[in-house]
C-alpha cells in the first residue's frame, strides 16, 4: 500500500534531513527542492526513495555536506568544477548557475564538474535556463551497470541526458532520458513486484537475451537504448560513452567502469582515475542565435505541429517530451505523492536515527 | 556487380561534376572531400549514390552553387549563419570553421545554420575539430520520414547527430548515427535485394508493426531509435527532436514535416516556417577545461579501457564508436570503394550530360 504525502510534509522532512546532516540552510533548500523534484515529476527512483542512499554516503564519509565548491580552470564560456565531494544535488545547481552566467556574457556555458556525488534527475538542472530564456543541458555519469554492445562487462551508467527549451505561451520541451532503453528504476519495480522484463532490458552474464528482472544481481547487465546491435544498441553506447567522457574525463572525473557507486555498502573501484562522480551542464541563450521572440513563436509552432500529430489507433495524442511530467507535477502538487511502504519503512529508520517527525 | 573505383578517380569525376554545376575551385574541392568522406567510411549511402540527387536540386534552381554564405548573428560563442541555398557540402565545413574560430577565442563555439541543404555525412563535419585538439559535434534536420512514438504522422528526419572527440596515441572516438532505430540507407539496400526489415525498423499507414522494407513506400515511417515505446522510442524521438529545434527553430531554417526533401521530384511542402534545411555545429576546446596533455592521457586510457572490455561469445572484441569506419577507410584508401551497378549508370549518366569521362 502507498501512503500519500504532500509535498510540503516530504519536503519539511527531507530538509530536516539535510540540516541533520551538517548541510547550511542553502544548501538543504537547493538539495530538497533537486531531490524532490524526482517525486513530484513522477520519477519516483530518484527522489525521496534515495534519501536513506545519501545518508549513508554521508555515515561513509563519502559526501561532505560542507564541500568547498570551485572552479579549477575557465574560460569565458567555460568551467571546471571541482564539486568538494559534496551532494550532487547541491553541486549541480551550483555548477548549472556558472553556465548560465557565462552564457548571459558570451552566448552560451559550458561546465563539467568533477570530485562530485549523484545529482538526483538531470531535467531538474536543465529546466533551471528555462526562466532565463536559455536551453539548459544536464547530463552526468554513474555508477556502471550498461554492457557495451558485443561485451559482458559493465562498463557504464545509466548516463542521462537532459535538455529543456523554452516556450512562449506552449509548455517547454524538456527531455530527460538515460540512454539505456530502460531506467534502472524501472527494473528495480518489477522486481518487488516479481514479474519479467520485457526482453531488449536486460542480459545475463554471459550475454544473452533475458527476461529476469533481477539479472543485474546475478551478473548480467542493463542494455544501452536500441538493445541490441540490429535495433541501434550502438548507438545508445555511444550516447552513454559521450555522457561519461564530457562528464569526468574532461573534468577529471572517474570515468566508465570506475565511476563510484552509489550503495555506500559498495567498495569503491580500485585505482580511480579521477575524483568523484563527474556532471555536465550547458545553457544557450536564445538571443545569442535569434531573438527570443521569433523563436517562441516558432517553438510554439513547433510543439502545436507535434502535440497535433495524428495519433495511431487507441493513443488518444502525440506528446512531445515533458508532457507526462509536467502532468504528473499538476496532479500530485494538488492530490499528493503517493510513496510506497518500502521507502516510508526506510525514511522512518532515517527519522528514528535523527530523531525526528516524520509524516 | 560492384565496380571498383580509387579514391582518386571518385575524387576526379566528383570535382569535375561540381565545377559543371558552377563551383568556384575552392568549393568543388571542399564538396568532393565531404562527399566522398562517406564512401571510404563505409556509408555507401551518402556518398556518390547521392551526386546526381544534388545535380538534380541545382537542376530545379534549389541549390545555388554560388552562395553568399554569411552571418546574420553572432556572439563571442554562436553565430547563426545564412547558406545562401548553397550545397550543404559546402556551407558545413564553412560553419564548422566559424564554430571553430570561436573556441579558439572564447573557448566553445556554436553555430546554427538555416538556407542550407543535405550536408553529407555529420561525422566529417565534427571531424574537423580534431586536429585542434577540439571535441566537434555536427547535427542536421532532413525531410521527415519518422514518426514520434503513438503517431502515424511522418514528423522528423533520421537527423543524425555526430560527435568526435580527439585522442593522444589511440584513434580517436567518432560517432555519427542516425537518431532512428536504422538509417533510411539500410532500407534501400533491402529493398535492393528484395529482403524483409527486422521488426522495429518500420511501420505501416496505420503505425502497425512491420517488416516490410518498402513500408515508406506505402505511406508508413522509419521508427526512431528504440522502436517502441517499451524499448525507449520516445528517447530516440526526443533526440530526433532535438536536433530539429537545435539545426532549425535555432537557426530560421524549416522545421519537422516542413523540412525540404531531398528528392528534387518531391514538390516542397507548403506554407514553409524557415528558409532550407538546417544544421547544427559544435567545437569545445580541450584546454578550455583541463590540458590537452593530461586529457589525451586520460582518453586513451578510457579508450583503450573500452576496446579491451570482456567481449560477448561469438565476438572477437569490443567497438568504440568510430572503429569500424576507420577500418573501412584503410581499407578503401588501398584496394579501392566499390560502387553498386545502379549508382555506376546513375553516375554514367551525369557523365554524359556533362560531356566528361567517368571511368
């Protein structure tokens, strides 16, 4: 059974947690309000479901909740940040700002962090140039569970790209995507509900095709996006390849097999190449291409075209990235976020540890 | 029968057929080297299959072989710039070398280009960037022929997205796919032979499931990447997307089903929103982030990590993006391309009505 909370009493407690964990005032309105935008967009793997993940990476001494955030090297429309090991969800807004305050000088900005944690979802960070009139890109490297095609071995996250462009009076366009044909989310659902993945999710250690929904714990590994070699699994892992390189190679990051996992209970790779989890962000001003009134009128156009696309039988309308989000959003800011009994289990162990009101 | 041509011969005829249509030398050169850069790498489909296709757009006054190529708005990291119609060969790399130029100021350089047309294969393009010690990324539009995930709509191209990013000792990275689930090119060569699609290349008129190689003949679409829905179509539809708003509603060219086709027999669709077909370029400098130097070592590194990764049965290695091009390209530099029965008469025939030799 789920229990339905409102966001307002997920996000009283999730900011409880942060401050118990040393974070300033700042820095647990920025880390709440990444975090439970998983929650209220209907990405219900990455928000408060996660929080026990972060509290632990915290007790390892793995995050530091009072990192000292800064920049290693720039130029005029880019950065290197070097996060302080801190929350991913308070580094990303951090580095995400430095784009757009590059791209307001010089057109657009370019950021690639390292020495960092996970960031909670990549849409969040992107959406952040939306009110600034700028495109916003987020994408970040993880721990690896992707098989590249023809291999066995896991050599990737599930790497996502974000990208939110701004309308005029349409809602944006914001994708936000792992580039593995399934979020590891989802598996994780059909796992406690013991059924079978659709075959092209998943494979078994020895590479072959599987419908077990647990085969990740037996060795196997996520497939990137087009699952295999005829329907474009190379492409998928060349997309998560991108993602990792612009992540923590060109921050000096630790990059593919050796990014950090996120379970604290799990080592840490041997001989890391880099520091921490490695992010990427990019904001373009609109106006540095056209101005951003011909451009919204065009955009508008654009998401009119497409939302009206003729629908094929028994789907009702064509969406264009964000539409179920941004429904999702609407409907739990006003009905509630419904959390399921494992993760209220776990959020209260966190409560009883830190000794605070959870409900 | 294929025929076996050397570069040089290919590059002789090419050049002579763009001097006949009216390109200054300088032009002619850089068309016959974006060109045939697809038939050494292996993309048969884009290379000289497709001359007479651009004689025939220049035939029907689409394509102006003389093109004032020129700004129409920058900023120390964009510019938007104006093909004049000209052969997208040859406003590519022009772009690409403005979005070069930038880097080298400001340390990034972005450029969105409208009035262009069919520029080729992407990854020669972000190629360009290499020998700079530049990542390069290169995108276009292309007439629609893919439907978005739930539509029966043709609404995008297979707008391909390439990125290239330099090495120190190992070859360096190259992708450049298609951001559907197969590239148009594959369909024809089944067509050819008479042979069925795999499903989730194509579907029908009515957005059902097909292995009919010549749905798009019948009023169906090429599917983007993941197929369907299940297997993260809406991911390859949303990058399709993507590249559409970055090379079009950026730039003021025409956008999703009102790009120009290709085919110059294909009348142009009505009520156009922008001038031709749209591109989109990239170049980030290495050291704009971190030494060039300490980069290659890392990259090399990750490549040479990722070539070496445990293979699955039945495969002797792992690929990194661009590898099996580059092995095409020994190969074809030295033992010559091969050129299939129909593109020789189709090509015996632009010799003809030019009066020069093909041989």
């Amino acid at each position: 059974m789920d229990t339905i909370f409102s966001y307002q009493s997920l996000y009283n407690f999730t900011y409880s947690v942060f401050k118990h964990i040393g974070c300033s005032d700042t820095d647990a309105t920025t880390a709440t309000k990444s975090l439970l935008a998983a929650d209220v967009r209907g990405i219900d793997s990455h928000g408060v479901a996660r929080l026990s993940g972060y509290v632990r990476l915290w007790e390892a001494g793995r995050i530091n909740s009072n990192p000292d955030i800064h920049i290693k090297h720039e130029t005029p429309s880019t950065a290197v940040v070097d996060g302080g090991a801190g929350l991913g969800l308070v580094v990303a807004p951090h580095a995400m700002q430095i784009a757009i305050d590059k791209a307001a000088n010089v057109g657009t900005g370019w950021v690639s962090v390292c020495n960092s944690n996970h960031f909670g979802i990549a849409g969040y960070h992107a959406m952040m140039a939306l009110p600034y009139d700028m495109i916003g890109i987020a994408m970040t490297n993880a721990s690896a569970l992707v098989a590249p095609t023809f291999s066995i071995e896991r050599m990737l996250g599930t790497n996502p790209i974000a990208v939110a462009i701004p309308a005029g009076n349409e809602a944006p366009f914001v994708a936000d995507m792992a580039t593995t044909t399934a979020a590891n989310g989802k598996l994780e659902i059909l796992q406690r509900k013991n059924a079978e993945a659709p075959l092209g999710w998943v494979q078994t250690k020895e590479g072959a095709p599987s419908t077990n929904a647990s085969a990740l714990k037996t060795g196997g590994a996520l497939l990137p996006l087009g699952s295999d070699r005829e329907h474009g699994s190379h492409k998928g892992y060349a997309l998560g390849s991108i993602v990792d390189i612009f992540s923590a190679v060109l921050s000096g990051a630790s990059y593919g097999p050796w990014a950090p996992p996120f379970p604290a209970y799990v080592p840490m790779p041997e001989n890391m190449p880099g520091k921490g989890l490695g992010h990427f962000f990019g904001a373009m001003r609109i106006d540095a291409f056209r101005t951003a009134d011909e451009f919204k009128q065009h955009i508008d156009n654009w998401l009119r075209r497409f939302r009206n696309a003729k629908p094929a039988e028994g789907h009702g309308k064509v969406l264009v990235p964000g539409d179920p989000e941004r429904e999702m959003e609407a409907i739990r800011m006003k009905e509630g976020i419904p959390v399921v009994e494992s993760v209220v289990n776990d959020l209260q162990a966190v409560a009883a540890k830190f000794n605070i009101e959870f409900r």
